[in-house]
C-alpha cells in the first residue's frame, strides 16, 4: 500500500553517527549519543511544516545490545531523558508519540517514560512520531506472520502476504523516505517490509550536525525523484497509454 497524496509523507530516518562524531572531537561515544538529542527536536519541531506526517526515527536497534552495557544503559537514559523533557513540547507540536519494537527487554524506567508520553500525547494529530526502540524489522515481520498464523486462516502465501501488508500498514505504513546518515549505505535491519518502494537519501552527514536545512534538502530531493512503483517513468507514461491504445486498436483491426 502506498502513502496516498495529500495524506503526507512517512520519513523514516537512520540516525547514524553520534559515535564517530564524538571520536573525532576526542569525547566519549555518550557524548554524541547526547548531541544526537538535540538533532532529534530540531528535526521534530521542522517535519510538519515539511509536509511529513508521520516520521520513524532509529534510535535503538536489537543488534545494538552487543554494545558495551555502559553505552547501552546511557542510549536508554537519554532516551528516557528525551520523552520526559520534550512531552510537553510534544503536546505544543501535536506529535502523537509512539514506541516501536520490543518492550519486554527495556528498563522500567525507560517503559514507564514511554507509556507516560505516549499517553500525554495521545491527541497529536499533526505528527506521528515513531521512536524505533530495541527494534528489528525481521523480528517485527516475523511477529506479525506468527500472529496471523495463528489466528488461522492464512492458507496461501497470498493470503499471508495480504495479511501482513495489513498489519504492518495498520502499525505504520509504507516509507516515502528513508534518511541515513553518518556515511553508511545499508538499512541495518530497520522497517524492511515498509521501505519496498521508499526513496533513499544517504549523507555523509554526522546525526549530531543533522538540522531542519538537511532534512529540508532530503524532502527536496525525493520531490524531484521519480517514483515509478513498477511502473513507467510519469515523463512516458502519456506516450505508454498512447501506445497502449494503438495496440489495443491493432488487435482491434480485422
Ligand atoms: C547511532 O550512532 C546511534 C545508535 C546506534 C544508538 P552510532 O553510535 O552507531 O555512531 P557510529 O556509527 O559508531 O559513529
Ligand atoms: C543502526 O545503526 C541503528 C541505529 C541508528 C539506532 P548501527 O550503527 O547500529 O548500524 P551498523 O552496525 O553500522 O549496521
Ligand atoms: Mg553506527
């Protein structure tokens, strides 16, 4: 299923980099972890007026609990930090916050934060924010194929395929745009199924130095892309309907 016009655009985005931009200034990784916050309400508070209504941000993937315990109990305080501090804001913005991945592996306190905020901002009608947390996508996939499994009735892969495009569209939808940033070109895990047709934008960008002007410049290219679903260029599609029509007549001709 694809984003319907005028609804606005899902903006999926890989906040890559806090790492190597708090190495190359001789400070610790938490430290870009923390700089990565900032970025984070700067591009929150611009998306709406960029046309994104709803937007999905990594923040914490499954695989990013082979880091060191320090470095994963600090991500999950300052997320914790970031849900508390910005729930009003978030109330001002009209972002309706909500959590993605797996719940049973956090902290308490982290949970209690997110359920907190996701209730604060139930009413956000303006922003969909999606905070991927101790999320993977195969594992999400894996979930919702187990489920329709087993409420039965899932007898042929279409059937199945049905299905989870449904569940999977109900949770969030397919990515208009998918962001990276820090230099690196690959999806790492993250919404695998709904990123089919999304458009990529790679930037060797830091997450710490990412602003409203980067994700202004990442709306502008994917408006200038083609997107053709399968299909034909939009430049051809006239002259394919054109020709269409002529085959059509030939067959039509004794
Ligand atoms: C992304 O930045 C944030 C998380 C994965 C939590 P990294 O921590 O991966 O930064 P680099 O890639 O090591 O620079
Ligand atoms: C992906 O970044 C996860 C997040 C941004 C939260 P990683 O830095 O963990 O990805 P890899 O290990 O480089 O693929
Ligand atoms: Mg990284």
């Amino acid at each position: 299923m694809q984003s319907e016009a005028g609804e606005g655009l899902h903006v999926a985005i890989i906040m890559d980099g806090n790492g190597r931009w708090a190495a190359r200034r001789g400070w610790p990784r938490v430290a870009g972890h923390r700089a990565g916050v900032a970025a984070v309400r700067r591009v929150v508070e611009r998306a709406p007026e960029l046309g994104i209504a709803r937007m999905t941000l990594y923040a914490f993937s499954s695989d990013n609990w082979r880091r060191p315990a320090l470095e994963v109990r600090s991500i999950f305080s300052l997320i914790a930090a970031y849900l508390r501090i910005e729930r009003e804001r978030l109330k001002e913005v009209g972002a309706r916050l909500e959590a993605i991945g797996r719940r049973d592996r956090l902290p308490r306190l982290l949970l209690r934060e997110i359920e907190q905020c996701e209730s604060a901002t139930a009413g956000g009608r303006r922003l969909h924010l999606r905070v991927a947390v101790d999320y993977s996508s195969r594992e999400a996939i894996a979930r919702a194929a187990a489920e329709l499994v087993g409420e039965g009735g899932m007898h042929s892969h279409e059937a199945l395929e049905r299905g989870l495009a449904a569940v999977l569209h109900a949770a969030g939808g397919d990515v208009d745009l998918l962001i990276r940033t820090g230099g690196e070109k690959r999806l790492s895990d993250f919404l695998l199924w709904e990123s089919a047709y999304a458009e990529l934008v790679f930037t060797d960008r830091m997450w710490p130095d990412f602003d409203e002007t980067d994700l202004e410049a990442a709306v502008v290219e994917f408006r200038r892309r083609d997107r053709r679903f399968g299909g034909v260029p939009a430049a051809n599609a006239e002259t394919a309907a054109m020709a269409a029509e002529l085959s059509g007549a030939a067959l039509r001709t004794p």
